[in-house]
C-alpha cells in the first residue's frame, strides 16, 4: 500500500534559496478532512490530482494520489474546498541524498515557510542541511488547518 | 462539470423482481462525508472507483468519479471508511425510456430496498413502474448515514 513517511521542520535562514533545483506553482483545495483522513485536491501547472490521506500513524500515513482532468481540480477548487484554497510555491532542494521540499505560501498563508522531507522508512537518518531550522513533526500548530485558523484569527483582531 | 440528477423511492411490492435485466454486486464505503459533500470507494466485481459528491442542491448534486486501481480501493474498504462498508446487490431495470436500479442490501442494513432513476435534468417528467413506492427523494431518513445510525439503535435496543 502507498505510505508517506515525511518529517517537517521550520527555516532558520535564507540560504535554502541559492540550492534550489526547480520551482511548482501548487494551489491546493481540502474537499473534506475528518476523522483523521483528508483528501485534497491539488493544481500543477498542467497537472491535477486527488489524493486521499489517511489517518496519520506515526510519521507515516497511508496515501492514495490520482491524476484527475484538470477542469474537474478547478470545479473542485472552486466549488467544493470550502474556500479553502491555499497558493505556494514548491521550491525543490536535493541534498544529502534526498529530496527535500520548502512550501513558501501566499494569500492568507503568506510568509510561511515550511521544509518537509519524505523518507523511506521512518528511522532513516538525515543529515540536516544548514538552512533547516527546528523540526515540527507532529507539532499541530503547523498543520495547515491549524495555521489557516491562527492567521483568520490575527486578521479579525487587526480589524477589530 | 458532471452532475448527478436523482429521485429516490420505496418499493411497493415484489413485482420489480420480474423486470430485472442485470445485477451487480456492490461495496461502497465512505472514506469522508462533511459539510454536504462525501468521499466514496466503490467496488464492484472487476472495478472500482472512487467518487466526490458535492453538497445536494435540490435534486442535483456536482459529482466527480475516477476508476481507482482495485487494491486500492480494497486498502480504502479496509482502513479508511470507519468500518461502515455497506454490501449491496444493485438491479438494473429498463423502463419507460429510462434506467431504474433497486439496490438491495445486505449485512447491517439487510432488507433495505431503494430504488433510484438518474435523470438527464431536474424536471423530466418520469412514468412510475407499478412496483413504485413512495417518493423519498430528499428525506433525510432514507439516507444511508441515517438508515445505519437507526439500524445500529434498533441492534443495540434489542441487546439491551
């Protein structure tokens, strides 16, 4: 079955920058997430896909990703995310020996910077590249539900 | 985008069965369902798929299904649908111009029978096959989340 082992971690400084290989555009939609288990809703540049997450385990969970028509991601994305839909930048680094990923968002997400790592197994060890900051792991204040909620929260009492 | 246009019904007697062209068997399990929209896995004998069902506006809703690999969808069934995997048998019957099914289930929702006509647009007059119950499109109670949640009272209160 397909597992996604990943570990997440904070940035200490900009210098990830100078090592990135390439760059995606990604805009991601939640359709539903309860129980545990999510499925989303993602948009590459000529890409889209459905994926369903299952209950996290650990470090890892189960993931099932399919590709879907692009229109249907976009009625998606528009229609059934709840307007939930967040913008980033993918930025990909190798280093060490594996792939390492930072999201960079926008919209309501701007300014958050996240590096996360997927593994093959969950006790592998990684050598932190000097950029990488403190890992977060399982830390549910950098769940995306949970940063989305601080952020709403700021801005109603900058308003208020 | 794909639209689902449905009317639900009772049964008013046993006469359908005569009428019958094909059957399938079915397993369907909810792999997500808030706020209006739900995430099914469906199995049939050599395909399976997964669906997102937008939030019901009238009689229509947004649909969006995709053939999945079977063992994943037999890996959803297991682990990711909170046990609630309904088997049913689904009969297919042609009439007036239009395709009926009567899904008939077995195990916790045993005895249940539903029938159910697509509809190529909301208004489309239909001509009911004399084996046709009560309309109970829209009423809540014939929802299979509803339907489960009474079948599993009734055990409990009869353990009681």
């Amino acid at each position: 079955m397909p597992k996604e082992i990943e570990r997440k971690f904070l940035i200490a400084n900009d210098d990830w920058r100078k090592a990135v290989t390439h760059r995606v555009q990604i805009r991601d939609g939640l359709v539903a997430a309860c129980e545990g288990r999510k499925i989303r809703v993602r948009f590459y540049d000529q890409r889209a896909t459905i994926t369903v997450k299952g209950r996290r385990n650990g470090l890892s969970r189960d993931e099932f990703e399919y590709d879907i028509p692009p229109a249907d991601a976009e009625a998606m994305l528009r229609d059934h995310c709840g307007g939930d839909v967040l913008e980033k930048t993918r930025h990909h680094i190798h280093h060490a020996g594996l792939d390492w990923v930072i999201d960079e968002y926008f919209g309501i997400l701007a300014g958050v910077l996240i590096a996360e790592v997927e593994l093959p197994f969950e006790d592998m060890p990684i050598q932190p590249p000097d950029w990488l900051g403190r890992e977060v792991t399982g830390d549910d204040r950098y769940r995306k539900i949970n940063m989305l909620i601080d952020r709403r929260n700021a801005l109603a009492a900058e308003s208020a």
